[in-house]
C-alpha cells in the first residue's frame, strides 16, 4: 500500500517485477533501492534473526533476479564468494524490458543506464577473479531479445572471465527450469561458502581457452608480439616482466573503480611475459636419476614441445612420496622425477589451443584430456589418452600416436620421464592433457602442492568417501597426506576425527588441524586394542577409516558397520590410487578429481582463504638442496619442503 506503480500494471514493471537498482526518479526513488535492499539491508535483517556469516555469502537469481545477482557480485565482489544465475538479463540496456525499466528508475540519459548493466560492468572489471555459473534454457521466448546470453559468453572469452555457461535444449524460462538445476547451483555455491569442494562443471561445457590467460595486471602495446622468438646469449630463458605486488586492497564500492587485488595473505606474485622460444632447444638445471644413490644436479638439453606438448618453466616444486620411491626404483634408465609442482608456460606445441606462453600452470601425473571414452562417461576421473606413453617415461611424437621419445638428454643420452611431469627441472616438456590453467594473482610457490598428494587426500575425503555431518572418522598415518584428510574431515563437520600414528609429534600436529582423538598404537593399554580405543573415544565404529601408511589390518579392525567405508592411498605408486577395503568402492586415482576442471577451483578455494596450504609447507629451500630435502623426508617435523629455482 502506497508503493507507486505504473497504470495499467505490467508484470515487467514495479510490483509486478523489478530490476535490482537503485531509482533516482522522483517518483521510484523513496520505495525501489533494491540493489541497497539486497545488498546492504536483506543481509543486515537476516543477520539479526540468525547465525549468518556475512563473510560467507552467495547470490543466485533468475531472469530480472539474475541480472542482480550478476550486477550486485560484479559491483561489489568483496561481498560475495559466489554468484549463479538462471537465464540473466546481461544487457539490459539493450533489451526492451531494461530500457523501459531503466528509463523510468533511472531517468531517460542512457549513460546512467550503465552501472547496472552486466556487460557494461565487466567491461571495466579490474576486481579479484570471479567465477560465474549461468543455466539458460534454449527454448526460452525471451532468449535473442531480451537475455542474450552469447554476448555474456563473448565478453568473459575476450576478458578471459571464467564463465560456465550451460545451454539446456528444450528448457523455457519457467521456474521448472529452475527446478530441474537448483541442486547443481546449490552445490556450487556450497562448495564456495564451505570450502568442500563438491562441484564441478560438466565436460560439456568447458571454460574458454583465454581464461586466465589474460593478466589484468599487464598492459601490452598492441603490436607487442609475445610469441615471437628472441635471441638471447646463453641458454634461452623466459624474461622476467616486473611488476609491483599489490597488496589486498578490498574494493568499497563499485568494482568499476577498483583495482587488481588479492586476499592479505596472498600477495600477487610478479607475472611473467613469456617470449616464445618454441623452435629452440634450452639448456637447464635438472636433477638426474642415475643408478647412484643420489640424484645428480647437472645441466640438460631440453627439446621443444611436440604436437600437443607445452615446455614449461617450472618456478616451484615440492619433493613427495612418489618421488622417494622412484629414487628407489634405479630401473629403467636415467631418469628426472618430480610431480608436485607449478609454473609458466614457456612455449606451446602444434595443435595447442587451450594454453599460451605466460599462463600459470599445474602439472599433474593424472591426465584428464576431456575427449577420450573414459573422460566422457562422467562417472570416473580416469583417462585413457596418454597413459601408455608416460608409464613407459615418453612423449607420443604425433597425433596418430605412433611414434615417442623423450624430451630430455645430456650429450647424446636420452633421459626419461617420470609419470608424465618430471618437474625436478627448471624446464619441463608435458601433454597438454597433464595440465591445468590457474589464476595468475595465485602464488606458485604454494599451489604448487596441488598436484599431488595432498590434492588427492582432499578428494578420498570429499569427493570419493563423501562422509555426511557427524560421521566418525579414523586416519591411519599422519603423513602430509594423512594431515590434509585430517583438515578435510574437519571441513567436512565430522563429529570425531580419530588420528592414528606413532610419532607423538605427528599426533600434535594432527589436532591444531581437527582431530579429536589421538592414538599412538604403541602407548596402548595392555589388552587394549585399536578397535576398542577407538570405540572408547567415539562411543560409535568409524564410518570411514583411511590407511595413509600401509596399516590395512589395523583399518580393517576399525571398521564393523556395514555402512562403513574403508580407503587406502597408495601415495608411492602413480597415479595416487585409492583403493577400497570394503564396502565395495572402486579405485579412483588422484581423490576423485579431474585435475583440468578441478584443479582451478581448489586454487579458487585457496585464494578464498578455505584451504590453509601455508600449513603444509614446513619448510623451503633452494633446489640446488635438493639430496639434503630427500635425505630427511620422513623426519617428523617436515611436512612438505617446498624448492625454487
């Protein structure tokens, strides 16, 4: 009552519908600030009735509603953590609904329109990375006239926004559509607020090949040329391109004004312009696995990429349990190991389309290629398109995969690969199908760990155990990967998180990072065994259990439920398989992720605050210290060291 509206109503208009703005006219401007409303006031009124956590927010809407969802995340990123619509309005100052709303909210100049237009807004984007999912149903009437989702699309590839747009056949714009995605927006958004990464974009709708490629923080003439080649004396290298470290700055106001920030405890690492050098051979430092004991520290040959292939720059690595264990092999020729790792990508191969020279990168000894049968089926994570070639230490040389070699060699001896990666080099040759495209402002140096073990212990927990709230669970071994399904439990709420290992200082760490129990098997009461402690400190059987070390008998004595789930991650052999006990689970390499599609987001979830990387690395050192980092890998106070070139 009293609120104005036109005359005749219009269920475009006014109380009929609304766009999320804030009206400046006479007549609307007491009763329609429905951007201050959604943003400002709806959270305040909420907050005051309930535990909300106004650091954890998402926004969702629907056609008029989508275009605030988008409008408010876009002007005010620092609010939101995630933002979804369902058929936007992306134009509206190109659409009928939108100028008719706009002209009589805003007044009739045009240039007041912009602010609340979504293509206008990023256009002008300059703040933190956004992520954003739109569903449009391809039998919507208002499809071409007044949502125009393609030119959304356009945009985010030109900007190199990372958009997932999914085009439903045959959906309308009814709320049956909405219906029919709720839960998938749900576990987006969840994912993001929570920190339990439970979602991921189909292979169908894959994101564009300029995401993250394009660096905000770099302005290049126009007729630079970044892939061009430059002749350097000595080895051919990368170029540094300097640029400051920006320090967080939150925006507090519009986006459109804002500048390129990270969150305070992430400084922007200085970018990269990488000149492409792809017909050259470079000479790096490298350590080899010979026969000896230790790996030799030496210079190598490193060939160009191959069809398919990128050279990588690699600026961090992390020495990990596959990698001791393959120091043990001493079979198969000389080789260079290393899988934890990140860097830029120095040149690209023929045929390359999704990457380009400068794109930060993580290579994973896990393929995930997107074309093959396996890949396509959505029910595994395995792929079928390299692995012939990296388990025997080589490259396929040609399309047709008829021919390999390696990469590597000193003299006139080849060296071999290591599951693909072999990333203790400074400079690394990888199929495209073993990588995954990160955000630029992430620091290399600690998302580095991400394709590894510690990635993989995430994923048992929430992608493959999936334990509800309140379940119990049991860790047997509290190595890095023990430790991280420890955080991951806790993430997840479990009521008890139950820690098994000897060494009393891996139990101490274990609880600063969410276990409530703490065992060492051998400070048991006489007669008392694991099973009965456990029963004793949860009132309950373990839901899940995880063998990290090599206890499967002392898993297997935890579990006796019939619900219950037992894994256990063989960490010493590729590509960090995990193995059900019982309950009937199947094998599912690398915790259940797609590294391609997965990979980005947990490094999403980093920048967000939500995984503590930073605990993991207990120490760092130069590579050059390589043997001495080896030498005292299962110490009880290192966790992972962390090696720069």
């Amino acid at each position: 009552e009293g609120v104005p509206d036109e005359d005749p109503k219009a269920f475009d208009f006014g109380v009929g519908a609304s766009f999320y703005v804030n009206a400046t006219t006479q007549k609307y401007k007491k009763h329609y600030q429905m951007l201050d409303y959604i943003t400002q006031e709806l959270p305040s009124m909420v907050a005051a009735k309930l535990p909300l956590l106004q650091h954890r927010l998402g926004i969702m809407g629907h056609s008029m509603g989508g275009h605030g969802a988008l409008v408010a995340a876009l002007r005010y990123p620092e609010l939101y953590r995630s933002v979804s619509a369902f058929s936007p309005i992306v134009h509206p100052t190109e659409s009928p609904w939108g100028q008719k709303a706009f002209s009589l909210y805003l007044g009739e100049d045009p240039e007041s329109w912009r602010q609340y237009d979504t293509l206008e807004l990023l256009k002008q984007y300059k703040g933190p990375p956004k992520r954003l999912l739109v569903d449009q149903g391809l039998a919507d009437p208002f499809l071409s006239e007044q949502l125009k989702p393609g030119l959304l699309k356009a945009l985010c590839d030109e900007k190199g926004l990372a958009l997932t747009l999914r085009n439903q056949q045959d959906y309308d714009h009814s709320y049956y559509f909405i219906s029919s995605f709720i839960q998938d927006h749900l576990q987006y958004h969840a994912s993001f607020l929570t920190g339990v990464l439970r979602w991921c974009p189909d292979a169908d709708h894959p994101l564009a090949p300029s995401v993250y490629s394009v660096d905000p923080q770099i302005e290049l003439d126009g007729d630079a040329n970044v892939t061009e080649a430059t002749e350097m004396p000595g080895k051919e290298e990368s170029q540094p391109f300097d640029s400051d470290d920006h320090p967080d700055q939150r925006p507090q106001g519009d986006a459109m004004d804002a500048v390129s920030s990270s969150e305070e405890t992430h400084p922007t690492q200085s970018s990269q312009l990488v000149l492409n050098s792809s017909s050259k051979e470079i000479e790096c430092l490298a350590a080899v696995c010979f026969e000896e004991a230790a790996l030799e520290l030496m210079k190598i040959q490193v060939a160009p990429p191959g069809p398919g292939e990128l050279r990588i720059r690699i600026t961090a690595v992390a020495p990990s349990p596959l990698d001791v264990a393959g120091q043990k092999e001493r079979s198969g020729g000389p080789r260079i190991l290393g899988v934890e790792a990140a860097g830029v990508v120095e040149d690209v191969g023929e045929g390359v389309e999704d990457f380009r020279p400068g794109d930060h990168v993580i290579p994973c000894c896990h393929a995930s290629c997107g074309r093959c049968s396996a890949c396509r089926r959505g029910d595994t994570n395995f792929c079928e398109s390299i692995q012939r070639f990296t388990s025997r230490g080589v490259m396929k040389d040609d399309a047709m995969n008829s021919t390999s070699s390696t990469r590597f060699s000193y003299g006139s001896t080849e060296i071999f690969h290591f599951h693909g990666v072999s990333t203790f080099s400074e400079y690394t040759v990888v199929h495209a199908e073993s990588v995954a495209k990160i955000r630029k402002d992430a620091p290399l140096e600690k998302v580095c760990l991400l394709g590894g073990g510690v990635a993989a212990a995430l994923g048992m927990v929430w992608q493959v155990a999936g334990p509800s709230p309140g379940a119990v669970g049991a860790i047997f071994g509290l190595n890095a990967e023990g430790l991280a399904v420890a955080r991951a439990l806790h993430m997840a709420k479990a009521r008890k998180i139950i820690a098994v290992d000897p060494d009393p200082s891996r139990l101490e760490l274990a609880k600063k990072w969410g276990a409530t129990n703490l065992i060492n098997p051998y400070a048991l009461p006489e007669g008392c065994s694991i099973k009965e402690e456990i029963l004793r400190a949860a009132d309950a059987p373990a839901d899940v259990a995880f063998d990290l070390l090599g206890y499967e008998a002392s898993v297997q004595e935890a579990i006796t439920t019939p619900w219950a789930k037992s894994f256990a991650m063989e960490i010493t052999c590729s590509p960090f398989n995990v193995t059900p006990r019982l309950a009937g689970m199947r094998n599912v390499p690398f915790g259940g992720w797609r590294p391609k599609l997965h990979l980005p987001l947990l490094v999403d979830l980093f920048m967000a605050g939500e995984l503590k990387l930073d605990d993991f690395i207990s120490h760092q050192a130069d590579f050059t210290e390589i043997n001495e980092v080896l030498n005292c890998f299962d110490e009880p106070d290192r966790i992972r060291t962390v090696l720069r070139f």
